[in-house]
C-alpha cells in the first residue's frame, strides 16, 4: 500500500478548504483517508499564521513510514522545515514550438532577401 500526503477539498463553492491528509494513494481525492495531519485555508491572507497548519509529530511518523508527499504538500512541509524540496528547472519550457519556430524562420529569411536584393543591384 502505497501512502501520500495530500490535500482533501472541502468547503462551499467558490471558498475552498483543505484538510492535508495522509492517504492510499488509490483512494479517491475527497474518498477516505487514513488520519488528518493539518489544514490549509487559502482564503487567508499569506501571512496569517493559521493559513497552513500542520500537525509535525504525525507527519514525521508517517513520513518515516514511507509516506510520499506530493508537490503542493512538500511546499508546505519545506516552509515549516520538515523536508527539503529539491529545486526544479525546465528550460525547455521557454523554448518555441515547432510550428513558431518555423514562422520566425521564415519572417527572418523574408526579411533577409530584399535587403540582399537591394545589395545586389
């Protein structure tokens, strides 16, 4: 049984609350869980102190037990010190596509030929 750490959605609609729980991995989003270990309520501000609360005894229990936290959650555990998150960098990802790339090939080759042409004559 693979365990994750991860967020439930509750609250009403358009005012979102989360309780961070620790899960079966096959278990459905808001579906059962195994024990809550904190909340996050984004409708505080960033500042507030009751924004994200987290529960760390539990949390380094279950962590020790080979729970998996996911990306949004490991932020959390990173800000409190709990565990590290490894930087990320894809700087694939300002690269244009295929087709844009294309485009500006052409637009640089017609703009390169009358100003070749004008040279010639």
């Amino acid at each position: 049984m693979s365990l994750k750490i991860r967020l439930t959605r509750g609250g009403a609609k358009k005012r979102p609350y989360y309780r961070i729980v620790v899960a079966d991995s096959r278990s459905p989003r808001d579906g059962r869980f195994i024990e809550k270990v904190g909340t996050y309520d984004p409708m505080k501000p960033k500042d507030d102190a009751g924004r994200v609360v987290l529960e760390t005894e539990k949390i380094q229990a279950w962590l020790a037990k080979g729970a998996q936290p996911t990306d949004r959650v490991l932020r959390f555990l990173d800000a409190a010190g709990l565990l590290k998150r490894p930087a990320r960098n894809n700087p694939e990802k300002a690269v244009p596509g295929k087709k844009s790339q294309e485009r500006a090939d052409a637009k640089a080759a017609a703009a390169a030929a009358p100003a070749g042409e004008g040279e010639a004559a």
